[in-house]
C-alpha cells in the first residue's frame, strides 16, 4: 500500500516538473494537490494578475499537453480500475465516493487530488462539475448526464406529491427510464442530487423535510424519538441526548426549550411526569380523565377497574389509585357489579346546560353568539 503511495505521488511530481513554472503552480492550486484545498479561478488569476479566463486557457492547454506523454503502466492501470468501478456502479459515481473506493484499493494515503489529475488527463471519462443541485460525479459517457436528470425530475415530483420518505424499492417502484436502472444505480443518483437524502431507515426524501435534515428543537426531537430512542423519554434526558447528537447545524439545546417545544407540538404527547412519546406510535392526547373516558366510549359497555387500569396503562404512566379518583368524577358511574362506564345521565345533563346558556348569551357586536365551553 505504500508503495502505491509513493509511486502515485512521486509520478505526479515528475509530471509536473516538466512544465514551466507558472503552469506547474496553476494546476497545483487548481487540483489542490499536495494539500487538497482547490482554488478558484478567480483566486488564482489574482495571484499572476490575469483574467480567470486565462488561468481556464491555461489549465486546458496544460491538461492536453500532459494527456500526450506516455505514462507507466500504473497510470492505464488506475484508468481501467475506475472504469470497471463505473460499470458496476451504473455507469457513474459521486466524485468523493469514487475516490474513497480507489483509496481502498491503492492506498488511503494517496491525495485525492492526484486520482482526479490523472483521470482528467486522461480524458476518455467524463466529469460533471459541482452546481447548485448536483455534486460533482464521474460517468463513463456524457450521455448519463441526461439520464441522472430525467430520474431526479420523476424522484422530486414523487417525493413532493407523497410527502413523506420511500424506500428504494418503492422510489424505484413509481419511475420509469429509457435505460433499466436496478436499486444500485438509484441509489447513486439521489446520492449526486443535493435535493435528497437519506434517514436512519435508509428512507430517501427532500432535505428541507424535518424527517430528513431536521433544523428546529422540536424537529430534531421527533427525529431523534423516531428513528433512534423509539420509545417514550423524559423531556430532560432526551435533551441530552440531543446534545450530543451529530446533528448537521449542531447547536446548544435548552432544557426548558425541548419541554416547551414538545409541549406546543401535536406530534408529541404527555404521558406522565415529564415523559413524551409519540402520537403516531398510537398515544392519545387529551388528560387522563380523557383517556379514561375514551376507553370506556370505545369498549361501549361497563369494564372492570382491573381491565381500564390495565388499557390506560397503554397510554399513560400513572398509578392505580390515580385512576381510581378519577373514576369517581360524576361522568362515570359504577354498576352493581362494581365495574365502570359513563355516567349518560350526567353528560345528557350537563349537554343540554350548555345549550340553555348559549341561548341566554346576548348577541356580540358581529352578529354571531357567545359560546360558552363546555
């Protein structure tokens, strides 16, 4: 591995030592070799005090120059490697994953630089460079760059009209191609397309998503709960879990934020003494009382305390004599078999007092009439 390593850099080196020195300088800054920080055009033309356009004419005269030499067997080498790696791959890869797969091959110590140098002097594969959507990749022809496009067109109006994240298999599922593309290659392209990424789940979806790139406390907190604690937590400890969470726009979380933002947000639900979980996992809103209530609407006939006990347990954390005094509120009323059920009377009752003070209410300046909460 080191010795690839050497051979790689110090053929690079001797490359460059037969162009004049100015031109040596440029394609060094322009590929960032030796120390892989790439300048820019502009950065570059500052320096020697021309235009950027020149420093382009520049690159180029001096990339077809080079692309004339006859290299080792090394170089033709590299060339074939990256080509069976792009076959494999559908025909294109992102250009930094490219290069990770070609370290692992020769040797993690070669500059990354020097891969992209030789490749372009190459010149029989073709590069797209980096823009606001896509990354910059590596295709065997031209002809993949249409190809990419024409399936993240079909991906972004899926995802948009769906509005939640797929898996491969169902992104792949709902497109078409002219070329067949398995779930290797789909993956390659949402990986060049800055618009998606990928959750814990291995889901793809729209970066802006909370359930992808989550940005704000309570996102970060519904995504965290999601995919990684999946289980009711105490509003404190996931605040330190969110802390120390690798979150890209990584920033100090307040305890008392995390409480007030799961409070205010419906996708969470307060099931005891500072515990959160989910709605979606199947937890309801409301008091104990409500929850109470619910169980007892839903099983529409008397239950015994062991059996609402046992069903309020699923959605709260609180303890049996807890539920025992609530079950003595005047909207539940025991049978003489000493079970539960809701007292009808007293919600018939309390129904029509409501509807006698609505109509008692004098009409507001708009027209409309004050309505009193139940």
């Amino acid at each position: 591995m080191k010795n690839n390593s050497s051979l790689f850099i110090n053929y690079t080196k001797q490359l460059l030592s037969i162009l004049p020195q100015r031109q040596r300088e440029i394609i060094e800054k322009r590929f960032g070799l030796f120390n892989n920080k790439r300048a820019t055009l502009q950065a570059i033309g500052s320096k020697y005090h021309i235009t950027r356009e020149r420093i382009r004419q520049i690159e180029n005269e001096v990339i077809k120059n080079l692309s004339k030499v006859h290299h080792p067997k090394e170089f033709y080498q590299l060339i074939k490697t990256t080509k069976k790696f792009l076959q494999k791959n559908g025909g294109f890869c992102e250009e930094n994953l490219l290069y990770k797969n070609l370290k692992q091959k020769y040797s993690e110590d070669i500059p990354e630089a020097i891969f992209s140098l030789w490749l372009t002097i190459d010149g029989s594969l073709y590069f797209s460079k980096e823009n606001k959507i896509y990354k910059s990749f590596w295709a065997l022809s031209k002809n993949y760059d249409s190809l990419i496009k024409d399936v993240v067109k079909q991906v972004q109006e899926l995802l948009e009209k769906t509005k939640k994240p797929l898996s491969l298999e169902n992104i792949l599922a709902n497109i078409s191609s002219n070329k067949p593309i398995d779930k290797k290659t789909l993956e390659n392209i949402l990986i060049i397309c800055k618009n998606f990424d990928k959750n814990p789940l291995g889901e793809y979806g729209l970066v802006r998503w909370a359930t992808i790139r989550p940005v704000s406390t309570r996102d970060k907190g519904y995504y965290f709960m999601k995919y990684n604690v999946k289980k009711p937590i105490h509003f404190r400890q996931l605040c330190s879990l969110l802390s120390n969470y690798n979150f890209p726009n990584k920033r100090k979380i307040n305890v008392q934020t995390v409480h007030n933002e799961l409070i205010r947000d419906p996708r969470f639900v307060l099931i005891g003494h500072g515990i959160y979980a989910l709605q979606e996992w199947g937890y309801n809103k409301g008091t104990a009382k409500d929850v109470v209530y619910t169980i007892l609407q839903t099983a529409n006939k008397p239950l015994s305390f062991n059996d609402i006990v046992r069903e309020v347990k699923k959605q709260r954390l609180v303890k049996d004599n807890t539920i025992r005094f609530i079950l003595r509120d005047k909207q539940f009323q025991k049978t003489p078999d000493g079970k539960y059920t809701i007292n009808k009377a007293y919600i018939n009752t309390s129904e029509t007092d409501n509807e006698e003070a609505i109509k008692k209410q004098p009409p507001s300046s708009s027209g409309d009439y004050q309505i009193l909460s139940a």
